[in-house]
C-alpha cells in the first residue's frame, strides 16, 4: 500500500496568468507532493513561474515573506544560482515554453502547522531553444499562518498559461 494519498487533481485552464488550488492542504497530513506536469504557456518567449501559497481565508500570501535559494544546471554548461529574501513570491527562474513545458516535484511541510513556517523543496525540469534545464530549490515562507493552497503565476502581464495538471498527494506516516 502507498504511503502518498491523491487528494487532488486540476487541470490549467487555457487563457489565465495565475493558478491557484485552495483547501489542498489540511490537519491531516503533516508533509505534502505537490506534481506539476507539462506547465506551458502561450507565450513565445521565456518566462518564469513563480510560486505563492494561500491562507486559510483563501488569500494568495503576497507579504515580503518568502526567503528561497535555486541551482539551475544546463546542459550547455551554463549554471546559476538565484537566492531572494523578503520577497513576495519565489521564482523557478525556469521556461515553461511548449513543446517541452515545465514538470516538477515539491514537498510543502507543516502548511497547516501555525507553530511552525512553511517549508517546501523542490526538483524541476524545463527547456528552451534545446537547452535543457534542471532545477533544485528551497524555500520558507517566514510566517506562521495556515495555509491551505499553493500555485503560481507568470512574470509577463500579457503572457497566460496553455496546458497542465497539478496533482497534491499527501504523505501518510504510520506508527
């Protein structure tokens, strides 16, 4: 038996510049897998997604409260490191043009936990004008609200998403 539990699964809707799921995470779960799959837009440029979570009052958290690091690795040889403190989002600084789309796996720990931040991890992997990229990071969202969401956005006004699944597992321990 599998110790991750489906608890939801949304499909990108054609036409919108950010995407959010709400009342995913709650007491029941202490750590969460946050998969997204094929995230692309219409745009025909590069752009970065970038992540927030919601509140338990179904409030996307824009405080300067986000702290996050990534290591970017591509396979022409060209790395960087991205860090930002007090922010109001975490950016994947990663493509999500089509055909190859933007995939990752997140961990979001103690979202509900309002003793402790809210932590996540995460792996992912995009490309663009055949360049390959892959991208390791962490983040902590400095306070200690509830949280119940998470979702992104992209860094162009005019730019709106065109395929993609969301699926949030959580992470069942037994005693």
């Amino acid at each position: 038996m599998s110790n991750l539990r489906l608890i939801n699964e949304t499909e990108v809707t054609t036409g919108i510049s950010e995407f959010y799921v709400n009342n995913i995470f709650t007491d029941d779960f202490d750590i969460y897998k946050v998969v997204f799959n094929n995230i692309s837009t219409a745009s025909s440029s590069s752009c970065n997604l970038l992540h927030r979570f919601v509140d338990s009052s179904g409030n996307v958290v824009t405080s300067s409260k986000y702290t996050f690091q990534t290591l970017q690795i591509r396979d022409d040889g060209v790395s960087a490191q991205y860090r930002g403190d007090a922010n109001t989002s975490v950016s994947r600084v990663l493509s999500d043009l089509s055909p190859e789309g933007h995939s990752s796996t997140n961990w979001i720990y103690n979202p509900t936990n309002t003793n402790s931040y809210t932590y996540y991890t995460g792996q992912s992997m995009s490309g663009i004008s055949s360049v390959l990229r892959m991208g390791q990071q962490i983040c902590v969202l400095e306070e200690t609200s509830k949280i119940t969401g998470f979702g992104f956005f992209v860094n162009g006004a005019t730019t709106t998403f065109s395929t993609g699944v969301m699926r949030t597992y959580g992470l069942r321990v037994d005693a």
